[in-house]
C-alpha cells in the first residue's frame, strides 16, 4: 500500500513539475440579417400588380469575450474557461408574447420594429488535445462541459398601428422598453475543433472554429410573457402576466446554449484567442 501512494505521489509530483501553466483570452463574433420579399396587388383595376417589396427580416449580431487558465502537459491541455456573450436582434416580424399586437381581424393593422438586447455569462471546465502537430501549428479538438445562464433581455420595440376600415381613420404610434423576465439556463457538452499557432516559448494563437462544433444541450426557460388586450375606439392597450415554462433538447453544430427570444439562436462563428504559457 505504500508503494502504491508513493508511487502516487511522484506521478503527481512529476506532472507538476512538467506541467505548464496556460492563460488563454479569447474574443468571437457573429453578425447575421435577412431579407423578406413581399408581392402585393391592388383589386381595382384588376390586372395591376404592383412590383416585390423588400424589407429587413432579420439582423443579429453578437459578441463573446472569454478567459481561460488550465495546464499544459505534452499534447494535453486541461482548466476552466468562463465567457461573457452580449447579442442584439432586430426583427419587423412582431411575437404577440414581446409586443401588443393588434389582430387585422378587428379591422387594424400593426407594423413596427423591434429590437431585443441581452447577455448571458458561461462556465466550462475543458479538456483539449492536440491531435496533429507540425512544427508551430497544431489541430485540436477540445472538449467541453458548459453552464450557460441568460440575463433579462430588454425589448425595444416601435410601433404603429393603423385601421385598415376607411370610415375608421385611427392610427397611433408607441413605444415600448422593457425588460422580460426571463430565467434561463443550458447545460451543454461540446467538441470545437481549432487551429493553434505558437509564436514564441510564451505566446501562441488559437483559433477555435465554432461553426464546426458538435454539442448536445439542453435547457430550461421560464419566462413570463405579457398577454394584450385592446379598446378598439381609443387604440388602449391593457396587459396581463402569464408564466411559460419551456424543456430544450439539441444536438448539432455551434450550439451555444444562448436562447434567444426570437428564436432565431446565438451562434459565434469563429473565436481567436491568445494564449500565454508561464
């Protein structure tokens, strides 16, 4: 049994001692938009058609910024990273559960822009190794476990509301900033593979290709989403509270584990970091 701890224990001694200490800072990017075509016509004279409108559909954009500090031993890397994402998405396409829209049921249309903005912060502890090395370059693939929580975005939203009843000539601007309660959190395990280059005994880059990644994740949403209700002859909008409870399941490539009220998902495409070796 001795041997046994003290043979332990100079495996521990010796990995320490070879072992070295790795300060990573990384920073990522994604910026994606969209565009609706829409063709209408007019009923008198029959044979008009007016040409293809087009508007912004979508626009997202989002920014990770990250620190890692693990040890190095051989091809192996091991630590914890943490990140912080900050995201904006601008959508003409309006959810009832974000903002008061008016049902063209009742003879009014509802158009506008709204703009959502949030962060969320993630822990992960990783595993990476470098499966080809040549010289100064390596490709690795790094595994990793990650805790993602969101923040409570905040909803920009400008509206109009117009009657489409021409003996009703009402229309009315709003606008709306507010924060949605929103409790969120991911748990996810993903492999990114990466290119890294070291510069120096001290300094290296790397460059984790994101859009490449495999992940499984899940999550759990609880939001609270408002339900509108309207005075027609005024345009007065009321609000009520009502409580969603959502369960997520994933597998694919880029997850992230960021949800995002517009569904539309936060994915960063690339992520360059600079490593320090000590």
């Amino acid at each position: 049994m001795k041997k046994i701890l003290l043979s332990l224990a100079l495996a521990v001694f010796a990995f320490a001692a070879n072992a070295q200490l790795v300060v990573s800072a990384n920073i990522g990017g994604t910026m994606t938009s969209g565009n609706l075509q829409v063709k209408s016509h007019v009923t008198e004279p029959v044979d008009s058609l007016a040409g293809p409108v087009t508007t912004p559909l979508d626009k997202e954009t989002g920014f990770t910024g990250g620190l890692k500090i693990g040890y190095k031993f051989g091809r192996c890397q091991a630590g914890i990273s943490g990140s912080y994402n900050m995201y904006s998405t601008t959508t003409v396409n309006l959810d009832p559960n974000l903002v008061p829209v008016m049902p063209a049921a009742a003879g009014m249309m509802t158009t506008g822009t709204v703009v959502t903005k949030g962060s969320s912060y993630t822990i992960a502890p990783y595993f990476r190794y470098d499966i080809i090395q040549t010289g100064d370059v390596s490709i690795f693939a790094e595994l990793s476990g990650c805790y993602t929580k969101m923040n409570d975005p905040i909803v920009n939203a400008t509206l109009h509301y117009a009657s489409i009843i021409p003996t009703r000539p009402i229309e009315m601007d709003t606008v709306i900033s507010s924060p949605h309660p929103l409790n969120s959190t991911t748990i996810a395990v993903r492999v990114t593979p990466g290119l890294s280059w070291q510069l120096s005994k001290h300094c290296g880059i790397d460059l984790y290709l994101d859009f490449l990644s495999l992940a499984y994740a899940k999550t759990n949403t609880q939001r609270i989403d408002p339900t509108y209700t309207f005075d027609y002859a005024t345009l007065k909008v009321t609000m009520e509270q009502t409580e969603v409870v959502t369960e997520e399941s994933r597998f694919g490539g880029a997850v992230t584990g960021t949800p995002l009220l517009t569904e539309l998902g936060e994915n960063n495409w690339v992520r360059v970091g600079f490593n320090f070796t000590f």
